[in-house]
C-alpha cells in the first residue's frame, strides 16, 4: 500500500548495505523519526476526535453568562459609581446606590478589575470567587510623594508648578504630567532637575464663546424660544478632559448636552404627532425657594424594519494629524460598529481627505460589509488636511446615488482641524445648508484630542441638519452608533422649536439652563423658514427652566420698571391663575414644508424634593455639575456633594451604567477642583511631558522644538492627583497588574 506519508521515504542512494552503522535501518524502508512523527499524529487525531463531538466541527461562539455581585468597603459600607470591568476587555458595568452589580463574562474572561476615586484598584480572578460575590476595596494610603524626597516633591518646590499625574517610582507611562507652566518655570525646572526632559505639547482647541443665559422678567419678556439639541459632545469631551487629569475650560461645558446626555424614562407618542411632551415642577436643588421645570419631549420610536433605506456617505479624515490610536484606528473601529447595523437596502460609499479629496468605495450594500470593512482596513494616517475638497466630493457622490424616499446623510468624522482650504467657513455654511434643503444632511463625528476644533464641528452638523458626537472611546462609540442608532441617523421630527409661555401673575422671572447657540427670536417660532434641530426615531430632549416665584425678593429677579402700555390678558386673573406656563412646539414631518404645532399647559403645581421622579433629580444634577464645571453666577447653594447625592438617588434605577459613570465623573471633578484650564479662545499650552532620562548624566540640551514655549498670562498651581482619579485605569491595567489577591468574600 503506498503510504500517505511518501513524502518522507528515504532516498536509496544513502543507503550502503555493506555498513551496519547505516543512518537506516537495512529491515526497514522507514527512518525511525518517520515512524515517531507517525505515531504523535495518531495520537493527537486520536485525543482530538475523542475531545470534539461531531456536532461541534463548526466553530461556534462561546456561551456569556450573567455576573452579579456587591462593592463595599472594608467596612461592609456599600460603594456607589464603582467601576468593574473585565479583562481581556469584554464588558464593563458601575455598582449602584446599594453597591451592586452585574456584567456579562463568557471564557476568555480571566479577571476583574475595580476602580473608584479614593480607594485602591482591585484586580481580582474570577476562578477563585466565592458565591454570593462580595468585594472589598482598601481606602488608598497616602502617596510617597509625602516625604519630599521623590521627584513629585521636587517638582511641587518650584513656585507655580504642581505635578497632575504620573507615577514617581517607575514611570510606567513613560512621563509626569504637570501644569501651571510658563517660561521662567521651566528655566527653574532645568536648573532644579537636569535629569528629565521637558516636551511642551501644544493645543490649539478651540470652542465658541458661551454667554450664560440670565434670568428674564415674565411681566416684560413671558416667551422663551429655542431650537431642540439632541448633541451630546460636550458630555463625552468633558469626561475626556477629567479622565486625562484636570476639568474642561468653561466654553467647553454645554449644559444642555450633560443634561440630554442621560436616556430618561419619557412616555411614548401615542397620537398622530411624532413627538410627545411631558413635564414635572420641582424645587430647584441649588436654590429650596426657587422652582425647577423640567420638559421633556420623546420622539417616536420606529422599528428598524420600518426605517427607510439608508444612502449613507462615510468621509473620513486620513491626514497625518489622524495617526494617533485615539483617531483614525478608534474611527475605523467605530464605522465597522455601524456597518454591523445596515441592512441589505442600505448603501455605504466612503471618501477620505488628506492633501486631496478621494473616492475609496463605491455604494456597496449592507449585506457585503466584509468588503466595507476591508476598506476601512486599508485607510492610513498621511498628508496634510484638504477638508473642503472632501465635502465637496463627499455632496457629489451623495447627490449620485440620491434615495428619494430614505435617508441620505453625510457623516463626516475628523480630529476637529478641518483646513478649508480654498473654500472659507462662511463658504462651507453655505454650501451645507443649500444641499439640506435638497434632503442630504451631515452629522458630524469629533476625534481625538490636542487640535479639536469644536466650535466648527458643532456649526457644520447645525447648518447640514445632523448631530455632533464626540468618540472618545470605544464605549462611547458604540452608544452612539449602536444603542442610538434610529435615534443619530433617521429622522422623524425636523426643525423642531419649543416656545414656552409663562404665566406673569404666577412667574416672577425665568431663566433657561443650556441652549444659548440654540436661542432664536420669538417670531421664528412662526416662520417655517427657520431652521430648527432634528429628533431622530425614539430619540429624546429635555429642557430645564429655574423659576423665581412671584411674590418672592430676590437679588436675581431682574429690576425692570412695570410696563404702561401693555394689554392685559390677566383681567381673567382667576381662569389662569392654577396655569405656570404654556408650553408649545413646532415640528415638519421629515419630507414636510409645512410646520405642525402641539401645545400643553404646565399646572402650578410644585412637588416636593422627595417625591420629583428620577429623571427630574438626574436632569437637575447634570445642570448642577453643569454650572459648577462653567463656574457659573447662578450656582447659587450648588456643591458637588449635593449633586452626587442626587446622582446616587438614581442609581437603584441605572441599568446601563450612564449613572454610575456620571457619579465617578462628579467625584472626580471636586477632586480636580482648582485645575482648570484658562478660558480661552484657543486653550494655553497643554501639560507640560516631563519624561525621565534612563541613564543618569549632564543636563541634556532642551529638545529641539518649533517655536518658544507659550506663555501663561497667570500662573496657577495645582495639587498631585492620584492615578486612580482617572476611569481608564481599569484599562491601562490590563496587561500590566498581575492578579494575586482572591475575591474577598463575606
């Protein structure tokens, strides 16, 4: 029989038969490692056919499992906004107000690992748990850099300079981080340290100046008029700001995107109107004699067989600025995310920009996203940044492949340094609202960190009738093009205004938290011309008003004489009297010209702090937080104690773990308090990189860099932060933490 194994037969002309020291034996034809190969094989085919039933030829994916379990601290005291993830990365989840938890693991999960401000990071191994799983976290100890002998202390002595972040024992990251900088410190830097490096990193990010909105007089001024805002970048930007160690400048907090950031519990439309209201009378938590009213409205949710086809374009910035891992492999990774979503009757095409505009695919179905996603897998980070060029290309091959009765949008995703080229912003406006009106819109996808250009990003996607999203990290991704997906890319309600009416002989005065970019005259309630904002299907808005009772003095009701000429409506004081306000809106269908108006009347009826419903206390404290974070004149008896108090009120009901992750953010955020960046227009010099030299010798001569490092107009100081402040430690733990304490059990 020939054997399957030819192969490996000796070649004759090595045999001598004449010497019996021969390589091979003369009674065989086989050499003997032939037959110890032969042998290995049959015993692992035979251990393999033994291990697999025929069933499980295919590969088929590993079964997950629902793991539960409780946070405390050495005490036994439940611990809130806990962050558990597991390692390798596969979920991640927050314990809520009782300390409880639960997240999906499945085999490849080996660990857990915890992570709250204040407390020690637990690496814990999943094999050695005890059921019911309770878990014990240490309270941090005081840092080494008590003593003064380290490096973090060293650098604390210089005047105007104080450590952010770092490790001073092995420098795992490679750096200290510091701030409060300018020239004539790190002269003294040099002077006192000529073993380190000092790498100064600019930042020219840059975001739209905000005037908070004040409080009005409602005998003078009874409407408010605003566009909706369903943008949630500013939410995911300042958290990127807190997790890299110091709190967001003030023109970078948009209160009415914390507060829209949350997925509140609004009741269904019901009717013919795509859109419902619903409203709730609080006290406001920073001022007991103040009134809180919190609107909500909740678009229809449409289900994912009922939305129409999709001619979505993907323009991507692949400029050399976009090579770091937090943007173009981050971006990559989101737009698979988002493939994974379309249909069959959905058409992707994609165009990138660098130094020139290019069509990389052409409209390829849903159903082929093997080939989309080989596409996104052959983009590189190159050249300089031909942003109009790409938007121009981008509208032409949106206008070709034109779906007259679907969706067809433009998503345009960058690290925020758009170079218009030729073309000037006004341009750019301009071209982007005449092909809204034709039906193409842009949404808008933020990047990265260093050259973020907010303020253009946020005016493109308003004018091109889309959202503005920040990804800031995988998670964040996947919450905007996956878990609101209907609600980011189909629209059900567009220019949508609200206009709220309020009553003067119940009102005293008003004042609007959030949406100063969204403000619009009281006549273009009215106009259908106006552009308004967007709701997309089962997407939700929610708008807060702090309200200062008639009757009540008050240093902020504003000091207006009484009006003579005026008609009175309030003859009927009596039929109006129970009536705080009207509130109305308007909204066009998505193919409509026509506005259609939905009205309520909000009853003055105020409930107390203990009854308001969850979404009342979340919303208020993200405006709370809001406010603390802008440094705001109307924080009033705000604390960032008394917003994680709020916070932990709603954990019971947090099922996402949005909530938890919003605490942790809050506690952290009084932890950096004193660190925030100058308010600017273009932020000062980032942290300064001190990196430490390996091999001890002279002081080495500064870096060679482009220009002189910026000057600070004041120097501020700032205190060491434990590394734990930050979320993205559980992350940065993972591959370096070596698990050896068992899970601590009760």
């Amino acid at each position: 029989m020939k054997h399957i194994f030819d192969s490996h037969r000796p070649d004759t002309r090595y045999f001598n038969s004449n010497n019996n020291a021969s390589r091979y034996s003369i009674a065989s034809d086989r050499p003997k490692s032939y037959w110890m190969r032969s042998l290995l094989l049959l015993l692992i085919t035979s251990f393999l056919i033994q291990a697999v039933p025929l069933s499980a030829q295919s590969f088929t994916p590993i079964k997950s499992s629902i793991l539960q379990g409780k946070v405390t601290d050495s005490e036994g005291t439940p611990l809130a906004g806990v962050h558990i993830s597991t390692a390798p990365v596969h979920s991640d989840a927050y314990s809520d107000y009782n300390g409880r938890f639960r997240l999906t693991i499945n085999g490849f999960t080996k660990h857990l690992l915890l992570v709250t401000p204040g407390f020690q990071p637990e690496c814990v191994t999943i094999k050695k748990a005890k059921f019911p799983l309770i878990i014990q976290l240490q309270k941090a100890p005081k840092r080494a850099r008590d003593s003064g002998n380290n490096l973090f202390a060293q650098l604390e002595k210089i005047p105007g300079i104080s450590v952010m972040s770092g490790n001073q024992a092995n420098f795992p990251a490679g750096q200290i981080m510091i701030r409060g900088v300018s020239g004539q410190n790190v002269a003294a830097l040099r002077a006192k340290m000529p073993s380190v490096y000092f790498t100064p990193r600019n930042n020219t990010e840059s975001y739209a100046h905000i005037k908070e909105n004040g409080f009005k007089a409602a005998a003078i001024s009874p409407l408010s008029t605003f566009s909706i805002d369903v943008d949630k970048a500013s939410y995911s930007n300042v958290r990127r700001f807190i997790n890299e160690g110091h709190l967001p400048p003030a023109n970078a907090v948009r209160i009415e995107e914390l507060i829209n950031y949350f997925d509140y519990h609004y009741k269904q439309p019901t009717g013919k109107d795509p859109v419902n209201i619903q409203t709730e009378l609080g006290t406001a938590p920073w001022n007991p004699r103040h009134y809180l009213l919190h609107i909500g409205l909740q678009a229809k949710k449409v289900g994912t067989d009922e939305l129409p086809p999709s001619n979505l374009v993907f323009l991507i910035d692949v400029s050399g600025s976009m090579a770091a891992a937090n943007k173009l492999p981050l971006l990559i990774t989101s737009f698979k995310m988002l493939t994974d979503q379309l249909r069959e009757q959905d058409y992707v095409s994609i165009v990138t920009y660098a130094g020139n505009a290019e069509n990389v695919l052409a409209p390829t179905s849903g159903a082929d996203k093997k080939t989309i996603k080989k596409a996104l897998d052959q983009l590189s980070a190159y050249g300089s940044t031909n942003g109009a060029g790409g938007l121009e290309k981008a509208y032409a091959m949106a206008e070709q492949h034109y779906r007259k009765e679907g969706n067809n949008r433009i998503i345009l995703a960058s690290d925020g340094d758009f170079n218009v080229g030729a073309s000037s912003l006004e341009d750019l406006e301009k071209l982007i609202a005449s092909k809204r009106k034709s039906g193409i819109f842009l949404s808008v996808l933020g990047f990265g960190m260093g050259n973020l250009k907010d303020d253009k990003m946020e005016t493109l996607a308003d004018k091109g009738n889309g959202n503005y999203a920040y990804i800031d990290n995988s998670s964040e991704a996947r919450r905007v093009l996956l878990k609101e997906f209907g609600g980011t890319l189909f629209t059900v309600a567009k220019d949508v205004k609200v206009q709220v009416e309020f009553n003067p002989a119940v009102v005293q005065a008003y004042r609007l938290v959030g949406y100063e970019n969204r403000a619009l005259n009281d006549a273009d309630f009215n106009q259908d011309t106006v552009d308004a904002g967007e709701m997309g299907s089962g997407s939700k808005v929610t708008a807060l008003y702090e309200i200062i009772p008639q009757g009540l003095k008050d240093h902020f009701s504003p000091n207006v004489d009484t009006l003579r000429y005026v008609f009175d409506r309030l003859s009927k004081k009596e039929a109006f009297r129970g009536e705080l306000a009207r509130i109305k809106i308007r909204y066009k269908r998505p193919d409509g010209k026509k506005s259609n108006p939905i009205s309520q009347i909000v009853a003055d009826k105020r409930l107390p702090g203990m009854k308001t419903s969850v979404d009342f206390q979340l919303a208020a404290a993200a405006a709370g937080w809001g406010m603390l974070l802008k440094n705001s004149q109307y924080v009033q008896d705000m604390t960032y104690s008394k917003v994680a108090e709020l916070i932990k009120k709603t954990l019971e009901s947090d099922r996402s773990g949005q909530v938890g992750g919003f605490l942790n953010l809050v506690e952290t955020s009084e932890a950096l308090a004193g660190n925030e960046i100058e308010n600017t227009g273009n932020l000062p010099c980032s942290p300064i990189l001190i990196h430490p030299r390996r091999v001890p010798g002279p002081a080495p001569r500064p870096i060679p860099r482009p220009g002189p490092i910026p000057q600070r107009d004041t120097v501020s100081t700032f205190r060491i932060l434990p590394v734990s402040r930050s979320v993205p430690l559980a992350k940065a733990l993972q591959g370096k933490m070596t698990c050896v304490s068992p899970i601590k059990n009760k």
